[in-house]
C-alpha cells in the first residue's frame, strides 16, 4: 500500500490508499423499479439493472414522467415511453425506490 502524507510541524496525517467504493449502494436495488430525477427537473421510472461507482445507471423499461411546460414543478400524468437506457450519473440527483413510496401534501403550502 502506497500512503500520503499531510501535514506540518503539528503533526503528520497517513493516508492509505484504498479502492474507489460507490457513493451509493445500491445493489439491493437491482431489478427492482427505482424513480431517478436529473438535474433539469426530468424524472425517469424503470427497472434499475446495473450501476457504477460514478452512478451511472442502466434501466430498463423506462418511461419519463412528464411536467407541465407552464409549471416545471407538476407532473401531467402523461408518460414518454424510453426503454433501454443509460442514465449518466453526472446528472442523477436522486435514486429512490418505487416500492413504499406515496405522495403526500405540501405541509409547507399555504391553506387555500
């Protein structure tokens, strides 16, 4: 092992070099259905079937979730079939599991 040293007069810090894990783990995720949203506000759903230590993802069946062109924060319930695709991970803001999820109200938003 190769070790880096930092430091000054105070003291020294080692620092071991060790393989690259991933940000995520999200192997347990594999074949499952998993809502990816980018950065841009574009929101994919589709069965997760690999990823990488930079998270890129390949998922299959995939369908966008469309949003209102007058409100970005809406979705329309209109869906873009995709496919097969592959999701570079410089874009993936979030990676959430389908399965347990369930949209609540603002509790935030003004009463009306």
């Amino acid at each position: 092992q190769k070790a880096a040293r930092f430091g000054g007069p105070q003291g020294e810090i080692a620092m071991a070099d060790k393989k690259q894990s991933a940000v995520l783990d999200l192997s347990k995720h594999i074949d499952q259905k998993v809502r990816v949203k980018f950065t841009g506000g574009r929101e994919v759903e589709g069965a997760l079937k690999g990823f990488d230590t930079l998270v890129n993802l390949v998922l299959d069946d995939t369908v966008e979730l469309m949003r209102d062109p007058d409100d970005p924060y809406k979705l329309t319930g209109d869906q873009r079939t995709l496919g097969l695709i592959v999701a570079r991970g410089t874009a993936v803001t979030l990676v959430c599991p389908c399965d347990g999820m369930t949209e609540i109200a603002n509790p935030f938003a003004a009463a009306e």
